[in-house]
C-alpha cells in the first residue's frame, strides 16, 4: 500500500547541461500533475506526463525540472536584434516626453522579455528527452519510494486501529445481550412499585420483553461490521492502489455504526459506539492519505 506524500530528487550531469528533477506529491481523489521546467524543455512536458502518469495512480504530483548550462556548454542563445531595437526606440521616445535622465545600457535591454532566446533550431529535444528521461526515472524512484515507506507506517497503525474496533463490538455484543437482561429486571420492579400484590399480566410483560429485545437486537449489524474489518485488514496487504475501496468500507463501517447507536439506548453501549465512531473517524483522515 502507498502513501500519497512523497519526495524523490535526482541530477545529472548531461550533454545538455546540470539537470535537477524534483517530484512532490500530496493527496488528492485523482492524478493531478502539475509541470515547471525551462523555456527550452517546456516542449517535452506531454513526455514528462506521460511518465509520471504510467508511475503514479493517485495523487497531486508537483514536477520541477532545472537545467544549468555551465560555461564549456555550446552558446544556445540567440539576441532578438529587432525586439531589441524596438525597445530601444520606444523607450528613448518616452525618455524625452517625460524627460527622463539616465542611461540605456545592454544590461538593461537584457532583462526585457524575448531581447534573449533560446536557438530553438540549435537544441536537440531528441537528446534533451533521453537526459531528462534519465533523470525523471530517478527521481520517479525516490518518489515511489517514500510513499511506500509511509504506505507501510500508515498499515501498521491502521491495523492497529481496526484491532481496537474488533474489541469494541465484542464489548458490545456482551453488553447488548446483558441489557435485556436488565431491562427485564427493571420491567418487574416498575410493575412492583405501581400494582404490588395485585395479580400481573406474565404474558403482557415477556411479550413487552420480546419486542424490547427485537427492537434492540444488533446481531446483523455487528457481524457485517466484522466482515467490514476483515475486508479492510485484507485490502490493507493487497498491492495495487486501494485508496478508493478503503474509503468505501469505512463508509459502510459508520453506517453500521450509526445503526447500533440508534438501536441501543444503554449508556455504556452508548458510550461504546462513541469510541468506535472516533476510531472510524481518525480510520477515515488516514486513508485521505492513502493512493
């Protein structure tokens, strides 16, 4: 079972230069895969989707990939002579209407948008695609690695959980069939205190008794939430992204639950069904977590 967090970092050092690689990821109900990269590896990011797509199932993935072009790399940068004349002009034209002091440098000029750009014709995606395949595959690795470290942690204390909700509906399996009991008790001794000595309807009072223990009785329910349990332990051991299912068996587990406690009107089962409702509910912000 993976976890949806994760980090996976990866560089190498390419033909085309320093590539980093860094993939974040955060729970989210569907793949979601977000992309920042240079200007001259934004064509390869359908590629890049692709390839996180066919590693991860679910999840929101934030990809960053950084490329540095060290001085022994082959000048592939291009001066827009003509963007750069335009801003010349337009710029000492509006020097002298608002009469402006300074200096237009080439500095300056180099910092406005498109002056320098990247020699499309002189960059190789062919070979880009293969560095970056590389680098992504490692940093993919990583990336798959922490989620299934914290996929293995958040198991072991879910299945801790789902043991501590096993003990409770036994607890209360115990408690329901002790609470008729008790109901008979208190049933007998009302009818004391109200007719004393006077002659009492027996078959009136086992049939009240009966349908006190009819409208009480949650066999049904506690075993179904035994077999939601056993589910849940099963899908937890099971590879594959199992995030969805999980999500639903909880769902069944709180309705089941929700049943009991409208059944049962004893305090102590009440407050049972109270302890189970929380393990549910911190059952439930787990698996938000879970692929």
């Amino acid at each position: 079972m993976n976890s949806m967090t994760g980090f996976g970092r990866a560089e190498l050092a390419s033909k085309i230069g320093k590539l980093t690689v860094e993939a974040a990821s955060v729970n989210s109900r569907y793949l979601e895969i977000s992309v920042r990269s240079t200007r001259t590896l934004s064509p390869l990011e359908p590629q890049v989707r692709e390839k996180v797509s066919s590693a991860v199932v679910r999840g929101k993935v934030n990809l960053f990939i950084g490329l540095e072009q060290t001085d022994d790399q082959p000048d592939r940068y291009l001066i827009n002579e003509a963007a750069a004349r335009s801003y010349t002009r337009q710029l000492r034209k509006l020097q002298k209407e608002l009469k402006l002091d300074g200096d237009l440098s080439i500095r300056d000029l180099l910092l406005l948008p498109d002056v320098a750009r990247p020699d499309r014709d002189e960059f190789d995606l062919k070979e880009a695609w293969v560095a970056v395949e590389k680098v992504l595959d490692k940093a993919l690795i990583g990336l798959a690695t922490m989620r299934a470290k914290e996929g293995k942690a958040l198991a072991k204390d879910m299945g801790a959980r789902l043991k501590a909700m096993a003990a409770t509906i036994r607890k209360v399996e115990k408690l329901t069939t002790s609470s008729v009991k008790v109901y008979a008790e208190k049933l007998n001794h009302r009818i004391e205190e109200l007719l004393g000595n006077t002659k009492r309807d027996s078959d009136r009072l086992e049939e009240e008794i009966a349908i006190f223990a009819d409208r009480t009785d949650i066999t049904e329910e506690c075993i179904r939430f035994k077999s939601h349990i056993d589910q849940f332990t099963e899908t937890l051991s099971q590879n594959g992204a199992n995030g969805r299912k999980l999500n639903f068996i909880i769902q069944e587990m709180n309705r089941e639950a929700n049943t009991i406690g409208s059944k049962c009107a004893d305090f102590n089962i009440s407050s049972e069904v109270i302890s189970l409702k929380e393990e549910i509910e911190k059952l439930r912000e787990q698996v938000q977590n879970v692929e």
